[in-house]
C-alpha cells in the first residue's frame, strides 16, 4: 500500500515505544518521532533513553537510524508524512470550563494547526492520544477550516491500549488494535492503509474497525472498566480487613468465575498512573455535559474510592504508629505507579509520602527506576515547600539502606526484588517495634510476623492488632 512515511507527534510513554515498534515491523516505512521538548529528543537519540520500558532499549537499537528517526523538526516530518499520528499528552484541565475533569485539548489542537498550517499534500491524520468522544470533529473543523487547495485529510481514530512496564509486549501482541473512521469511501480507505500497517504484524482478525466515535469512546470505556474493578476489589478489601476474609482468596474465588475472570483484581494501595484517574474524570464530564447526572455519579464512584483506598491505607500506617508520625523516619519502598517503569504520574506513593510528610514524619525512600530528582519535583510540587522536602525526605540507593534505623516499611510499588530481600536483616537494622505497611499484597505476612515485624497487608486482618468481632460492636484485638 501506500504510507511510505510516518510522522508521530509527541515521543513521550506512548509515541516513543509504539513508533519504535511499527518501524521494526514495517522496515519498508520511514519512522519520525518528533517532539517540541528538545531534552526528550536528545534523550532517544542517545544511550541512555528517556523513559525505562523493558524490551524498548533492544527494539530503538535495531531500527534507530534505518527506518525510525527522533527529531525537533515538527514541520519537515509532517510536511514528508503520509500518515502523521497525534501522541501528544491530553492531561486534565487545570483552569477554566471543566477544571479539575475535562481532557484538555490544548496540545492537540495546536497540533492539528501546525499540520493545517504546513501540509502540502494529502494527509491521514490518526488521534493516538486518548481524547474524549467527538474529538475528531472539532480536529476536523480545525483542519477544514484552514484547508490549502490540493490538500485533503481524512481523521481516524486509533486509540492506544499499553500498560507501561509491558508496553513493548502489548504491542507485539495486541490483544486488538482498533481503528475508527468516517463511513465514507474516503473514510474505509484511510482505516484499510492503517489497517496494512498494524496488519504487518497484527492478524486481520485482531483489528477492529468502527465509526469514529465508537472509536474513541471504547478507549475511555475500556481504561473506566479496568479501574472500575480496581476499585471493586478495593472496596471488598476493606470489608475483608474487618472481617478476616482474605481478599486475595475472594478475588481467586470470584476471578475462576470465567463470565468475570481473573485479571485486574489485584487490591492495592490505589490505581495510579497517568491515564485511569483522568480518563474516568473526563468521562464523568462528558457524562454531565450530555446531562446524565446518574451516569457521571456511577464513575465519579470509581474515583472515590480509589480516594478512600488511599487515605485508608495511610491512615493505618499513622494509626498503627501510636496514632504520631511526627520526627519518625519511614521508609517508603517503591514510588512508581506500578513495577517496571520510572513512570510517578499519579502514583500512589506521592499521596502516602505527602500525607506522612504533613504528620511530620522523615522519609527514606528507595525506588530501583524512579529518577532521584522526579521524586523531589513530585514531593515539591505535592507540599508545596522544597525546602521542606529537602529537609525532611532522604533518598537511597537500595531497600536495605533506605530501612536501617527506620520504624516502618511502607511498600507502594510491587518491584519483584521487594519479595526476595533478606527481611531477617532489615529487622536487625530498624527500630522497635518495627511495622511494614504492604500496599501492594507482594510479602509473606506470616514469615514477617515470625521475625517480629508488625504487619500490615492490604485485605487481609492485621496479625498483631487486627479487630475481633464480637456481635453488635467491633473491639480492638
Ligand atoms: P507524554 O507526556 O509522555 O508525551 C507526550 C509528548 O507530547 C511530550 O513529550 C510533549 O512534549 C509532546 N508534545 C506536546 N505538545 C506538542 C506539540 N505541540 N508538538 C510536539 N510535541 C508535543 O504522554 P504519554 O503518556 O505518551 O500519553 C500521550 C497520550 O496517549 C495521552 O493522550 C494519553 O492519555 C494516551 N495514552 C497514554 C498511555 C500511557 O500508558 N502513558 C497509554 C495509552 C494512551
Ligand atoms: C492503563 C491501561 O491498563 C492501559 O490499557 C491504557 O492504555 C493506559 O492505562 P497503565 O496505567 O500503564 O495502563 O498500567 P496498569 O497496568 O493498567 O495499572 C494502572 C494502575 O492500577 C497501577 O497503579 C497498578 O498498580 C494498578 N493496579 C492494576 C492495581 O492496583 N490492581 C490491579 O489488579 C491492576
């Protein structure tokens, strides 16, 4: 077929690793990524690239300039492209209409009036960046609006579907890759050239085509029911900590169940990451807009809780500590959103660290990816005070000396090397009574108590201090 060159607009989690790995399957297309951010770029031009996605390094060396291209010229790239993918970031809006919920548009826009200002030749213009439903019509109008004579565009939708931490898996094999577009002849041609693309690697089969707005719609449906059963087991977490059920056992129990399965029913701390919080915000705005308050409620819900999981979980961190953190060293193990990435958007551990931070507590924290320097951005920006910070917040170069002299772990990130560390040693090396809050549900609670440690497992009934049910009132144990 036809696409020759590709631009993709924005190198950041998504169109770095996603453009990489079109051009190691499509050695016959020219690859470029291009950003306005000039440090970015420098970045995947060098050694060291500018986000940690296993696999990615191997796959940027191979095809890193063959075919795939990291570059500051927006206007060359677009200009060449036959099929440019907008990937820019469509973060929440902080001011104005929809402050605090809406998606806001502004980088996108100013995208698709560069390309408006700059294409020559006909164009295929594919949202890669999750935007809310209807998006591509106001692209469209933008695009329209300013139209050269022999210039023509067709807008399709294709959204993105990676974890990170597995980014370079999930797009080797896609669970399906879909594509939504006009239901015009002009239409079903653009999706059938970016269909021959994905199809170099993708089965047929796995390729999804819908109109534009199912498109993009499914996208913010897919991350809201992912969250949404975050928040479910979540929420029977707390239930399972008063009762003695276990919450591993009841998502075992009801994940065999093959009409719910059993993925995504990991409690923990709290969701976090760049995209479910503001992608179920965005929802629930589109939902008032549309003026359905019971739907926007429903998934405001989801929101809520994973609110209520987070305060909850610090909350027993404070409490278990004699209900004072103030001048108490804790170290916090894990400040990612999730294993296998440096990524801290939205991460849970800035809540815990932030809130414990407040009480007064002094901070140890140890994360095997995360940048020293992200973590003092993130702390700052979340107190307010980077003198505070600088103060208050020590950070290590591995678990073992981010615990010494501690009086509580608190786990927020479920690194695989967190299960295997000597716990024997650290107890050894930490005040007494030493506690460990496990976010995340990664350590053996019952060997921990053996050594000593009081523990703390989100889900299940605290060993030590849990609280006995006696009919009609709930005493402390
Ligand atoms: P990101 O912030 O890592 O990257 C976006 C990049 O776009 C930045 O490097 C920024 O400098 C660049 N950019 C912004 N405006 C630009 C412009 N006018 N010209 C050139 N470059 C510009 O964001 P991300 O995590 O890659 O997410 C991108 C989109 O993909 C978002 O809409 C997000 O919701 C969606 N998405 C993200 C993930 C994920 O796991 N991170 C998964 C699926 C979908
Ligand atoms: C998510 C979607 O999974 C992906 O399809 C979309 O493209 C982008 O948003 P991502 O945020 O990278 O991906 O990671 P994900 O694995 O979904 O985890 C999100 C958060 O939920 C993390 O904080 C993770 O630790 C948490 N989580 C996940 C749980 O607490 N329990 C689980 O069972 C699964």
């Amino acid at each position: 077929m036809v696409i020759e060159k590709i631009c993709c607009i924005g190198a950041g989690y998504v169109g770095g690793p996603t453009c990489s790995v079109i051009a190691l399957k499509c050695p016959e297309v020219k690859v470029t990524v291009v950003d306005k951010n000039k440090e970015r770029i420098k970045q995947w031009n060098a050694d060291k690239l500018p986000i940690y996605e296993p696999g990615l390094d191997k796959v940027v060396k191979e095809c890193r300039g063959k075919n795939l291209f990291f570059s500051v010229d927006v206007e060359s790239a677009i200009e060449e492209a036959d099929l440019i993918f907008i990937s820019v970031n469509t973060p929440t809006k902080t001011c104005g209409n929809g402050k605090g919920r809406a998606a806001d548009l502004k980088y996108v826009e100013s995208v698709a009036r560069l390309i408006a200002d700059v294409a020559a030749g006909d164009k295929i213009v594919v949202e890669k960046s999750t935007v809310p439903v209807k998006a591509a019509e106001s692209i469209m109008n933008i695009l329209r609006a300013n139209q050269k004579p022999g210039v023509s565009y067709q807008i399709l939708s294709n959204p993105e579907f990676l974890s990170e931490g597995t980014a370079i898996d999930n797009l080797l094999n896609a669970d399906r890759v879909l594509i939504g577009g006009e239901e015009t002849k002009e239409g079903q041609l653009a999706i059938e050239k970016l269909c021959w693309i994905y199809e170099h690697w993708i089965p047929r089969s796995k390729i999804l085509t819908t109109n534009t707005w199912s498109s993009e719609l499914s996208k913010l449906a897919a991350n809201a029911f992912l969250a949404q059963r975050i928040s479910s087991i979540n929420s029977l977490s707390a239930v399972c900590e008063f009762t003695g059920a276990n919450v591993s056992e009841v998502a075992k129990a009801i994940g065999t169940d093959t009409r719910i399965g059993n993925k995504f029913l990991n409690a923990s701390v709290g969701f976090g990451g760049s995209c479910f919080q503001k992608d179920i915000l965005n929802l629930v705005y589109i939902c008032e807009c549309l003026n359905l308050p019971e739907v926007a409620a429903y998934w405001q819900q989801v929101i809520d809780i994973n609110e209520y999981q987070k305060s909850r979980f610090t909350s027993k961190v404070i409490e278990s500590l004699f209900n004072t953190v103030t001048d108490k060293r804790i170290s916090i193990l894990g400040f990612a959103f999730k294993k296998d990435t440096g990524d801290t958007r939205e991460s849970p551990a800035i809540y815990v660290a932030k809130t414990l931070l407040d009480e007064g507590a002094k901070l140890n924290i140890y994360d095997p990816k995360v940048e020293h320097a992200q973590i003092f951005e993130d702390l700052t920006y979340a107190t307010g005070s980077k003198e505070y910070v600088k103060e208050r917040v020590s950070l290590f170069p591995n678990a073992y000396s981010a615990t010494e002299k501690t009086h509580a772990i608190v786990v927020c990130t479920e690194w695989d090397e967190f299960i295997t560390l000597d716990f024997r040693k650290i107890y050894d090396g930490m005040m007494k009574p030493a506690y460990i809050f496990d976010g995340r549900m990664i350590l053996d609670d019952e060997k921990l108590s053996k050594i000593g440690f009081h523990v703390h497992t989100i889900g299940k009934r605290n060993m030590r201090r849990g609280l006995k049910r006696t009919w009609g009132t709930l005493d402390c144990a």
